[in-house]
C-alpha cells in the first residue's frame, strides 16, 4: 500500500471507532435514564402520571412520525 492509502485506511479506522464509541455511550445513557424518568418527572409539581403518559406518547408519536417521513423520503 502507498501513503495515501494508508491514511485514507487509518483515518477510516478511526472514524468507525469514534461513532461506535458514540452509539455505545449513547445507548449506555438512554438505558441509565430510561427507568428514572418517571420519578424525575412525577417529583415537578403538578405533575401527575397523566402528564407523564402524555409526555411519553408525545415522544413515541414523534418517533413513529419521523421514521414514516424519513421512509417516505428514502424511498422516493
């Protein structure tokens, strides 16, 4: 291999390190979060698990509307 090549290689090599890395801390710290988040949210005043349930289908409708777009997009 010439020296181009093997920096193109390295650089390459890194780059897939540092978003595996990324993917695995952010995995790491949704699933931490994820069993808090009711007790942080019901310990706001006025907040009840209504408030909660909405605030969480809220986000699952968000979710579930931007991989249909996002599809959508993709395929056309």
């Amino acid at each position: 291999m010439n020296s181009k090549t093997e920096k193109t290689h390295r650089q390459s090599k890194k780059s897939i390190v540092v978003f595996s890395l990324a993917s695995f801390l952010n995995d790491f710290g949704s699933d931490i979060i994820y069993p808090i988040w009711p007790v942080f949210v019901t310990a706001l005043p006025g907040v009840n698990m209504t408030v909660l349930g909405l605030i969480d289908g809220l986000g699952e409708a968000i979710v579930s509307i931007s991989q249909a777009g996002s599809g959508y997009y993709l395929t056309d």
